[in-house]
C-alpha cells in the first residue's frame, strides 16, 4: 500500500507556474538500518508506479538487487502522474476540482526537485544505490548531477542523457494521437481514453522493435480464416485498452512532455560538463535492440561519467529488456554492488 507525504508550501516549476501544495505518493520494501546505510532508490519509468515489486518482475525479492531482507528500497511515485503524486487527476486547490488539462507542463527536474522533499522528510540524506531505467534514468541522472553526495553508486539502464530526436519523434506521434481523440480537452477521467489507445499502440513498437514482435506475435503456421486478420492486431488493440483501464490521458500528456524536456545538459554548458559533475561510481547498462536509447548513444556517458562501467545486454526484446531480462539484469548489478 501506498504511503502519501505532504508538503504544505508552493511548489515552485521551471515552466514558471507554482503548485500551491504537493504530495507525493511512494513505497517502501524492507527497513532501514541504524546507520542509514542500505537505502535503494528507484526511480520509475514512463507509466509505472511506486510499487516498484509490481512493474518490475523478479527484482525485490531475496537474493535479487533489490533484496528487502537486505536493503530498504524507496520508489516513488514521478510528478505529473496518476498514482497518487500531485498530477493532472489529483484536485488543484484553488478550484476544488482536477486539474485535468490545467495541470501545468513539468520537467524531469521537478520531478527530481519533489522526490528530494521526499528524501528529506524521510531523514534520507544519502543512498547506497540510487537506479532508474528508462524516464527513471533520466531522473537519476539528474538527481547525480543536482546533488552530487547523494548516491553511493549509480545504475542507469536503457536510458539517455538527453532526449534524442528519434525518441522524440515517438512522443510526438504519440501526442498527435492524443490530440485526434474529439473527448481529450473535456474535464472528466475517461476523456482521451481513445487517443491515448492509439498513442499506446505507437508507443509499443518502440519498446519493443522488430524482432520482439516477429517473435511474439507471429501468426500460426494455418493462419486465420481471414487473410486481412492477424494476431498482432489484436494485441496492439489489447494493450492500448489495457493502458486506458489504469491511466488517464492528461498524466500520459504531460509525461510524454516531461521526456521531452530531458537534457542534462540544459543550463549546464553540454551534456559533456554535466555528465562530468558525477561522482558516485556508475553502472550504465545498455540493451542492444533498444530503438529507443541504442548502444551507441551511451558512448557520450561512458566517455564522461568519470568512473564509469558499461555493459550491454544481449536481447531481442528492444527497450523492454530492461523489464523482461531480469536474471541478466540482476548479474550485472550484484556484482556492481559488491
């Protein structure tokens, strides 16, 4: 079950707007030591949540990377959401209504900024392992580079120091698709529901990528009775209905524009000097059929985080390695932390 903290004052934005409150919705597996010694924190990606035992399978169990007999693992909840984090379906307290399309733009600084009140409150001031994968490593990375002594060691998988062009070309069909959706503007949670189906459905072939889909969802040697049917076309159906029963369209809006806004490089010089300001020893994990964050675009990390070690992970399941190859995940990683 979810554990909420409040912060009672505004909430200042880099878009310029202010929250007047926040909350911040998160979970918490194991117990911390006397010393304060073994926190984890994971920082989630995309449409996840804060229960980070249940979107990722084979992780906070004994033995694993995230082990709760050993370490006390924090995953919160990214702003902008809708899993209890102040975002689009949460009430804005100045109307006493959602906020819906109101909800102002955020960045992954934010995002960042929120889950730092969270540490605080928590009398959280430093971690062993601080990790995200995908929009979670952008969030780590960036928690690296604002606060420098917070992390003991870093791991970011499948992920970016900035959003590539390519990347952001998805997120822009996927917004266009959003915005065909005749509801999506209407102040109720099932408007965009539809859109956001399709958006989904662009969404997934870059998670996952040829190979993955060739084979997965390849028809049977007999085929249908229709040669205009096909196996895939309903699971690309099943997957966008699957994400309207427990998202909502403004939150996945204003996530799409969060990626958006990643550039650790932003404000800072180049990505080059920012990615150089980390000092935690780093774990950077590729996938190699990732469409979305491929091998070759984690070469400017590993050439300026300053202690830095790379792996790549051989899978055909594209970005969703991160998620389906847990066993090769959790080799890397345990021999990372000891």
């Amino acid at each position: 079950m979810s554990k909420i903290f409040r912060y009672d004052n505004e909430f200042r934005l880099e878009c310029g707007e202010v929250l007047p409150s926040l909350k911040v919705a998160y979970h918490t597996f194991g117990s911390m030591n006397e010393e304060r010694s073994n926190v984890v924190w994971v920082c989630h990606a995309l449409t996840a949540n804060s229960d980070v035992a249940d979107w990722w399978p084979g992780t906070v169990e004994s033995g694993r990377f995230l082990d709760p007999e050993k370490y006390f693992v924090v995953c919160a909840n990214i702003l902008g959401s809708c899993y209890g984090t102040t975002g689009p379906t949460e009430i804005n307290p100045a109307t006493g209504q959602p906020w819906y399309g109101d909800f102002p733009r955020v960045t992954v600084r934010d995002m960042v900024r929120a889950h730092q009140l969270l540490a605080q409150h928590l009398g959280i001031k430093r971690v062993k392992l601080l990790i995200g994968s995908s929009v979670g490593g952008f969030q780590s990375m960036e928690w690296s580079v604002m606060e420098p002594d917070f992390a003991e060691k870093c791991a970011f998988i499948a992920t970016g120091a900035y959003f590539h062009p390519w990347a952001a070309a998805f997120h822009e069909s996927q917004q266009m698709a959003l915005l065909t959706d005749p509801t999506f503007g209407e102040r109720t949670p099932e408007a965009g529901l539809k859109g956001m189906a399709a958006a989904r459905s662009i969404a997934l072939l870059s998670y996952r990528g040829g190979k993955a889909y060739d084979k997965t969802q390849a028809d049977a040697p007999e085929g249908y009775a229709s040669p205009f049917e096909h196996r895939v076309q309903s699971y690309q159906r099943y997957q966008g209905e699957k994400l309207c029963r427990r998202f909502n369209a403004y939150a996945y809006q204003r996530m799409l524009q969060a990626c958006d806004s990643h550039n650790l490089g932003r404000g800072r010089g180049s990505v080059e000097q920012a990615l150089q300001c980390i000092k935690a020893p780093t774990l950077l994990v590729s996938i190699s059929s990732d469409l979305l964050f491929p091998p070759c675009d984690h070469q400017v990390m590993i050439d300026n985080i300053p202690n830095c070690e790379y792996h790549e992970i051989d899978s055909d399941f594209g970005h969703d390695g991160f998620l389906v190859e847990s066993d090769k995940l959790n080799d890397i990683i345990q021999a990372f932390m000891n």
